[in-house]
C-alpha cells in the first residue's frame, strides 16, 4: 500500500488507486449526475483541498481518469484530529465511474485514514433524501440540521468507529 501525505504534515497508507487530488487533476474532465453538482470541476476540490484542515482524495482508475471525490475535514486540525466531516463525496459519470465508488471512498477514510489517525468518528453533511443510504452504511442522524442555500436542507449523521 502506498504511503501518501494529507494535509501538510500526516502520512497515511491507503489503497492502491486512492490518493489526494493534485493540481495536474484540474484539467481532467469532471461531471456528476446531480445538476446542482455540475458546478463543481475538479479545480474547485483542489482550490479547496488546499485548506488547512481540508483533504480530498480521489479514485483513480487505470486509465488516469478520476472515478469519484471525496472531500472532508480533519476536526479540530489536522494536527490533533479527533473527528472526521465528509462534507462532499461524488461520482465522476463523464468518466464511467461505477456505482459502489461512494462507498469505496467512504471505506477508505474509515478503514484505512481514520484508523491510522485514531479517529473515532465520522460525520457527514448529507444533502436531504440520502439518509437512507447513509443509515445503510452505519451512519445516524443527529439532531443537527440546516439550510444551504445551493443544496437546500442538509442533515448531520454520525458514525462512531471504534
């Protein structure tokens, strides 16, 4: 498994084909099956990867395409991480990234990320209707919600890791 460095000062071992976005991503073609979504090219995940606390990583397929994004946040910093917020986490359909890469994803920050961090918890900010999904993964929704005001209402889940 290859060591990769998030943020600016933690390495990690992940999986082979996961990594932390870099700029020569930013011209790779980039669409997701959510209107609201096809915004956001992969020059605004790397603008915003370069954040303090900010990471995203990506699934690359063999052919040097992007497959799907997830961005979230160390908390309270990347120094002394206690919690991990998944705040966006999309499938690339301009490429034919496959259904189940969300999940990949996913798996990767709470397996692998997570565990090498000593983190405990994962939250993540769920746009209204993915619930379900969410809870199918082990997630719950807390008491937290609020308004956006591109992605409407969004509801807070939760999922301990140890």
């Amino acid at each position: 498994m290859p060591v990769v460095m998030i943020g600016h000062s933690k390495t990690v071992r992940i999986p082979k084909g996961y990594r932390p976005i870099r700029k020569s991503d930013v011209n790779l073609e980039f669409e997701s099956s959510d209107r609201k979504m096809r915004d956001y090219h992969l020059s605004y995940f790397y603008d915003w990867s370069r954040g303090d606390n900010n990471i995203v990583i990506v699934r690359e397929s063999v052919r040097g395409t992007i497959d799907g994004v997830v961005m979230f946040r160390l908390v309270p910093n990347i120094q002394y991480p206690k919690t991990i917020v998944v705040e966006m986490l999309a499938r690339n359909f301009a490429a034919g990234g496959s259904s189940g890469v969300g999940y990949d994803l996913l798996a990767v920050i709470e397996h692998y990320i997570a565990y090498q961090l000593g983190i405990e918890r994962i939250d993540i900010e769920a746009v209204r209707g993915l619930e379900g999904y969410y809870e199918s993964l082990g997630y719950s929704p807390t008491d937290e919600k609020y308004y956006d005001s591109s992605w409407k209402e969004i509801v807070n889940m939760t999922k301990k890791i140890k």
